[in-house]
C-alpha cells in the first residue's frame, strides 16, 4: 500500500501533524509513506520519523488552483492508495484530486465535498493534534491511543544555552519590544554563566535587531535572526537547556524535540494550540484582562498586546530555574 499525507501549511501545524504521521505507521505499518510539505518547510520532513518520499510544494512554482491541480497530477505515476489531506483549503483538496489516489480523504471545509471520496465533519473545540488524528479515527474506525508529537534530532546539549524566540507571526502574540527588553536584560543579570541565543527568521530580523538595540551585552547574548535554516534552528534547539518562546512555529519545534519549553501566552488560546507533549512544557498566561484569549492576529483594544505585556517575569524566571 502507498499513502500519501499533504500536510499542513504553517510550521506549528506541520510539527503537531507529525503525531497523525506516527498514527498512520501504526495502523499501516507495512505502508509505504510519502508526505507534500510547503517548500519552504522542507527541512523539517527530514526529522519525521517514519516517512519514505518528501514532495517539496511552492506556490510560486505552481500558481492558482490550475497550478496545484498540476502538481498533483505529477505524483499520479505513483499511484497512491489513500490520500490524507490536512489542510481545510479548497486548494489542498484539489491537488488530492489530481493524483487520482483511489481514495482521497479530508474534512468538509470550504465546500471541497466533491473532491474527496472520504469527507468527514471536522470536530470542535480539540487541539489541533487530536483534531488531524480524529480524520484517521473516523476513516478508520479505529481509536488512536499512542500519540506522539516527535521529531528526531542527535545534537548534543548543551545546559549553559538558553533558546530566546520572542517572535510570531501575529503581531498579537509576539512580546513587546519595551517587554522583551525588560525581559532579556532581567534575564541576563539573573543568570550571569547563561548564553541566551536570540533566533528569528529572516523577515523577524528587524524586530530582534531593535529588540536588542542599547541593550547590555556581557558576551551573554547572540542574535542568530535571519542566520539559520529550519535544520539549523532545531539544531540549535536540541542542544539548549531550554527554550523560551511565544506563542508561535518553533515553540512547537521545540516541544517535539523533547527541550524543556516555556511558551508565553497573549492572543492565542493554549488549549487548541499549545505544544502537545505536556512533559517539559510550561505555559505562562497573564490572565489579567477579560478578553484573554481572543484569538486575533492584532489587538484592537490597546494597539499592543497588552495580555503580552502584563506577564509576570518572576514567573519566568521560576519556570526557567528548574531547567538551569
């Protein structure tokens, strides 16, 4: 048997999709197993246990819905048996279709019914891991017991390393810079033998660059935004004590790679979206203001995320001792 796994979009989700992966081994365990990642993503396939093929996707190599129905049509020499697709996009559902896997199964979002073999009603109100798994369950007709979010990485650690991601994609989940920098200088003067590793994407180096700007550096703090791949970053990850992170795509990595996590809560809502493994994760909350969690990718109340801003940083520092 040949499956085929589009996954999701966005780093977080390709990190908890990596427990469906591991399910479908289980149910499958004899199955040849290839997956479609963004492009952009690819490095992280490399570090998902189980897979066999990785089909690299770029929307600006294959433009608009015609562009993804090509794609697809492209992987029909391998002659896929099922299809999961984890995306809820209309155009996910499309690229399925033009494999011709014999059965091709999804969630009925965006009207996508017609293209599917297998569509089934997507849950409310699990996290998003148990949420992918529930497609399997329900084509299945099985119930997944083991789930594991995992990703395999060997570096060795580090424990004088101290991971800093301040960033997200969503303004209202990434911490203020007059915070974070309040926060990076208690930080360095608390724990004075600890090297903090400040990491970002190419696109979030400015904001790192101003975030550390005028700010006292001992030889503590090296900003790696913008320097490293994905690989790169999980490396770095992996061999750290701990990773203090916002609400966003590596604290995922993080997590999966089994380092001590402290993910800082704003906008976002923690029982939908925090990491999954709850060994080695804290999860911080200001939990002061009445609209906590409002989901929203920018705050209309106070311009800032404020719920951001109002993070007890002794709390911090308490979480961060138990890992240095």
């Amino acid at each position: 048997m040949k499956i085929l796994i589009r996954l999701p979009n966005w780093l977080g989700d390709v990190v908890m999709s990596t427990a469906f992966v591991n399910a479908v081994r289980q149910l499958y365990p004899d199955a040849e197993l290839d997956v479609i990642i963004k492009k952009e993503l690819g490095g992280i396939a490399a570090l998902i246990p189980g897979l066999n093929k990785v089909h690299l996707f770029s929307k600006q190599e294959h433009e608009g819905l015609s562009g993804v129905y090509r794609f697809g049509k492209s992987l029909r020499a391998e002659k896929y048996n099922l299809f999961f697709c984890l995306p809820d996009s209309l155009s996910s559902a499309i690229m399925g279709w033009g494999t011709r896997a014999k059965k091709r199964i999804g969630f009925n979002k965006e009207g996508r019914f017609f293209l599917m073999t297998n569509s089934y009603k997507k849950p409310s109100n699990l996290h998003r891991t148990d949420e992918y798994i529930d497609l399997l369950e329900q084509f299945a007709g099985k119930k997944i017991t083991q789930r594991s979010v995992r990703l395999e990485n060997k570096t060795a650690k580090y424990n004088d390393r101290v991971i800093l991601n301040f960033n997200s994609e969503a303004v209202s989940r990434r911490m203020p810079l007059d915070k974070g920098k309040q926060l990076i200088t208690t930080l360095t003067s608390t724990y004075k033998n600890i090297k903090f590793i400040v990491v970002g994407s190419p696109k979030e180096k400015e904001y790192v660059d101003s975030l550390l700007n005028n700010i006292e550096n001992n030889g503590q703090i090296e900003n790696h935004a913008g320097k490293t791949s994905l690989e790169g970053l999980c490396d770095l990850m992996a061999s750290s004590a701990a990773v203090l992170t916002t609400d966003s795509g590596p604290a995922h990595l993080a997590n999966a790679l089994d380092v001590p996590t402290i993910v800082l809560f704003g906008a976002g809502n923690e029982h939908n979206t925090a990491p999954y493994n709850k060994q080695f994760l804290t999860v911080i909350r200001a939990g002061q203001l009445k609209c906590e969690p409002c989901v929203r990718n920018t705050c209309k109340l106070y311009g800032i995320p404020k719920c951001m801003q109002l993070i007890d940083e002794l709390e911090i520092i308490n979480a961060l001792s138990l890992y240095l």
